[in-house]
C-alpha cells in the first residue's frame, strides 16, 4: 500500500504537468500569435504594412480613450492627454500614408480612396481636427468629445475600407 506522501507528491506532480500541457497548448493564445497552422493573410507591400501599422496605433490609443470613458480604466488626466497627443500626431499622417495607391491583395483599402481622393483627405482632416479638439482634461469632458472622433473614423471606414 502506498503511502499518504507518496500519493500526495504524485498528484501533485501530475498536476503541474497537467497545467504545463494546457499552458504549453494555449502559448499561442497567450502570446498574442496565431494558432500554428492559421491560415492569416501576410501583407508584403511595404507602403500597405506601414498604413495598416498606423491604423493599429491610432486603434491602440483610442481604446485607451474608450476604456477610459467606459470605465474600464480609470481616468488619468496626463495618459488621456498623452493619448490625444498621440491620435493628433498618427491622424495627422494620414493622407501621407495613402497618398500613392499601394495595393495588396490583403490590405483592406478600396481604390475608391484614390478616386475620391478630395472627399478621403476631407474625411482624414476631419478626424485630425476632431482629435485636436478632444477634451482629455476631464473625464467628462472626454465623454462629450470622443464620440466625434469616432464618428469621423467610422464615417471614413464605412466608405473606404472593404469588409473581411
């Protein structure tokens, strides 16, 4: 019969290679990379790689924004500043980043944008100035002016970029 140290070392044991296995299965979860084997679409075109890196910063730092309003985040005056500095500086770059018409198959831009090219820089202007006049002083005053932004941003991915 074996003895209650023995047994209690061998569950415990087991248990820690159970939770190994799992955290070993969940790595790519946990990292942030695609499960081996996902079938992600890769992006050569330089010029589309530096657009859609863009857009994934302006994405990041309006979610600090968001999560700030909603209350997910506490409100922090010099991080949501900082933020809108950030959002005026990358909205800033964005008739820079379209300006010739780099094409991928996996970029998610329409070549509308260079056909309309007047009405895109509008819409790109429009979401600059409405990031400039975001209020990150108060969280209040946050709330009021976010949903601009946002109501630019949309307006010009509803026109301008292809579905999934």
């Amino acid at each position: 019969m074996p003895r209650p140290i023995q047994t209690d070392m061998l569950r415990r044991l087991f248990r820690r290679l159970c939770l190994l296995g799992a955290l070993l299965v969940c790595l790519p979860l946990l990292s942030g990379l695609p499960p081996l084997g996902a079938d992600e679409p890769v992006v050569r075109d330089e010029a589309v790689l530096a657009r859609q890196a863009t857009m994934r910063q302006a994405k990041a730092t309006l979610g600090v924004l968001m999560d700030m309003i909603a209350q997910r985040r506490r409100f922090d005056r010099p991080t949501a500043r900082a933020a809108q500095a950030d959002l005026v500086d990358v909205l800033d770059t964005l008739p820079e980043r379209f300006s010739e018409p780099h094409m991928d198959r996996h970029s998610r831009a329409r070549s509308l944008i260079w056909q309309d090219w007047g009405q895109f820089s509008a819409l790109a202007r429009a979401a600059a100035r409405a990031a400039r006049d975001l209020r990150p002083n108060t969280l209040p005053g946050l709330r009021r002016s976010l949903p601009d932004l946002m109501a630019t941003c949309l307006a010009c991915h509803r026109h301008y970029r292809r579905e999934r």
